[in-house]
C-alpha cells in the first residue's frame, strides 16, 4: 500500500499545499483504514483523494485520514461513486502508455543505429553511392554536344 505514499508525496512535489504531505502518523493511518479493502477499491480511494488534492479552486482537505475514512465507509457500503478518480486513473494510464511508447521508439533507435553501424550496412551504402555516381556521371556527359 506503499501508492498512498507516493500521491502525497507527488502533491507536495507538485506544489500543492505543504499539509498534504502529512505526517509519517497519518500515512500510518491511511495505511491502517485502507489494508482490509482489495487493491483496486484501495486505489480508488487513493485516486480520489489525489484528485481532490490536485483541485486548486477545491477547499482544503484538512484531515486526509477523515476523508479517506468517509471514503471507505461509503465504499464498504456500497455508495461510494468515484468523481475525480477516473480522470487520475485515466492520465495514469496515459503516461504508463506514452512511457511505453517512449521506450519503444529508443529501442527503435538502437536497433537502427546499431544496423547502421554494421560493416554490412555500410558497405551497401558505398555501393548505392557508387551506383548514384556511375548513373548521374552518365547523365552528365550524355547530354554534352561533342
């Protein structure tokens, strides 16, 4: 359950309100209210509160451990509806797509600067270049009255 962690860290990191660090104490209990629920109904909870602190114009979240324990109680009964947590599900998917994305184009450009720098591939290119000069050598002279 280390993900809680890491969203209020990401809110502090990015410049949100420095309360929303919180204390080691509230982590705990954060941890402690969310280690009976299933990871994905834990994760929304977290999404949810991620969203709401990354809400400027929302107001403050004063006791984080309060509000996720609303979350879960609501959730447990089965009224919990998630508002802001699709969308951070949403661009957390995006990212972990654009990163995949990211990595393949790299891996593309290794491979093709490694064929480039084989003797093979080099050689190849000399001899399209040399066919080039022959064809363009030709045409050169062809078209000159003697």
């Amino acid at each position: 359950m280390a993900a809680w962690r890491g969203i209020l860290r990401r809110a502090h990191r990015d410049g949100h309100r420095r309360a929303a660090t919180g204390s080691e104490v509230e982590r705990q209990a954060i941890g402690e209210l969310l280690i009976r629920l299933p990871n994905e109904g834990a994760q929304v909870l977290l999404d949810e509160l991620d969203g709401r602190l990354r809400q400027s114009r929302a107001l403050p979240i004063t006791n984080r451990v309060g509000y996720i324990r609303r979350l879960r109680d609501l959730q447990v009964t089965g009224c919990f509806v998630p508002e802001l947590a699709i969308a951070v599900q949403g661009q957390r998917l995006w990212q972990r797509e654009e990163g995949v994305e990211r990595e393949r184009e790299a891996a593309a450009r290794t491979a093709q600067l490694a064929l480039e720098a084989s003797p093979e591939y080099r050689e190849r290119g000399r001899q399209e270049l040399a066919q080039l000069r022959v064809t363009l050598g030709a045409r050169d002279t062809g078209g000159r009255l003697g």
